[in-house]
C-alpha cells in the first residue's frame, strides 16, 4: 500500500504536511498580529466591503456573516459575500484586508474575469472527480500484485481523475492573487485605509495566499507520485 512507500513519505506525504503547516502557522500567526490593529477610519469588515464594491458599482451583492473563523467566501451562485465573525463587525486590519479579499472575488464575478469563470466551471466536475479518484487509485494499488496489468489501467484511470483537482489548485491561484491585488488597490482608492495601513492589512493577504500555493504544490507533487505508480513516468 502507498501509505507505507517511503518514496511516498518522503517525498510526498513529509514535505506536502510541512508546507501546509508552515503556511497555516502564518496566517494565523499574521491575522492574529493585525487583528489586534485598528484601522484608523474603524470601519469594519462588512462597511469597509460595500464601500468597496459600491464604489466600483457593484450593487447586487449581499453581505452576511457567518459563524467560525477565517471561513470567509464569496458564493458567485447567489452573489452573497459571507464574512466570519471576527471579520464581519471588527475593525481590525485583518478584518479590513479579508473582507476586501472576498470583495476582490464579487468584482472579479461581476467583470467576468476569465479565471473565476474557469474554477466556477470546475466544480461540478470537481464534485464527481474527488469522490472517484481516491477508490480507483486504492483498487489498482491493490490489483497491482495479482493482475499488474489491469492494476495499471486503473492506476491511469484514477490519475486522470486526479488531475482535475490539480487543475482545480492551480487555476486557484491567479483567482486568488487577483482578489489581493484589487483589494490593496481598492482598500486604499476608496478610503478604507491608508497608504501605511494597506501594508499590514496586505500582510494577511499574502499569508492566506500561501496556504492556496501549498495546497496546489500538494496535490501536484500527490499527482506525479500516482504517475510515477502508474509507470506512467518511467521511460
């Protein structure tokens, strides 16, 4: 079983618990610095959002919280902008710079830019990949010993499955890095923060991406090691 290769362990499964921790470990340790800050205006996350969005002129978009923490999204299905509790009502540069971020995402819907559109159109795919890659991948693990032929096939088979939500990681990141970047830009343009203050509140957003770059590292490196498993690598 791939569980006990230590080509697995060491190069995958070590080095992938590393980076995503070290990039959680980051965010954390960034918002909860600047979550002690307060913006100089005290707007708080869900002002500092509309203020955002109706200066560009987005007006159907609806701002809610949500319960938990750092659980921040916004839903293109139902234009809805959902803020965490320690985001939607305090007016910390952490709340500021998150709220921005997923503000980032509803202008990146409501200008149809090209990379939002792309990931929304993955994940009906994604809902039916990721449920079947990991069952296909195990079943030809298991039949390499006595049918490697077949074993082989399926190994193949559940690669391809894979590789949609590799597709998926990477198609996260310029989604993801456009949303930061518009959100420095606009926190700033609109008056939610000033020149000093959008560099802490630009911190939390850098770390956040981290943790999108680990997770499309992860699944790239768990996709080579599937191929690698495959024969699918070997000359």
């Amino acid at each position: 079983m791939f569980g006990f290769d230590m080509t697995y362990i060491v190069l995958v499964m070590a080095p992938t618990m590393i980076l995503s921790g070290l990039a959680s470990m980051m965010v954390k340790n960034t918002f909860a610095k600047y979550e002690r800050v307060p913006s100089a205006r005290g707007l708080t996350g869900a002002q500092a959002a509309q203020m955002m969005l109706e200066r560009k002129g987005v007006t159907d978009c609806t701002i809610e919280p949500i319960s938990g923490r750092l659980s921040d999204h916004y839903d293109p299905r139902s234009k809805t902008l959902r803020l965490s509790e320690p985001v939607y009502n305090a007016t910390s540069l952490s709340a500021i710079g998150v709220a921005c971020h997923e503000a980032g995402h509803a202008l990146q819907h409501a200008q149809g830019y090209k990379w939002l559109n792309m990931r929304s159109n993955l994940v009906p795919v994604m809902g039916i990949t990721s449920k079947a890659s990991m069952p296909v991948i195990m079943a030809g693990f298991l039949l390499q010993a006595a049918a490697p032929v077949f074993g082989q096939w399926l190994l193949i088979v559940g690669c391809i499955l894979f590789s949609a939500a590799v597709v998926f990681s990477v198609v996260t990141l310029p989604v993801e890095w456009d949303a930061s970047a518009r959100a420095k830009t606009a926190m700033v343009e609109a008056g939610i923060v000033t020149q000093n203050e959008v560099v802490g509140a630009g911190k939390v957003l850098n770390a956040a991406f981290l943790t999108y770059l680990a997770a499309a590292i992860a699944s790239i490196m768990t996709l080579l090691y599937y191929m690698h498993r495959a024969g699918l690598l070997r000359r």
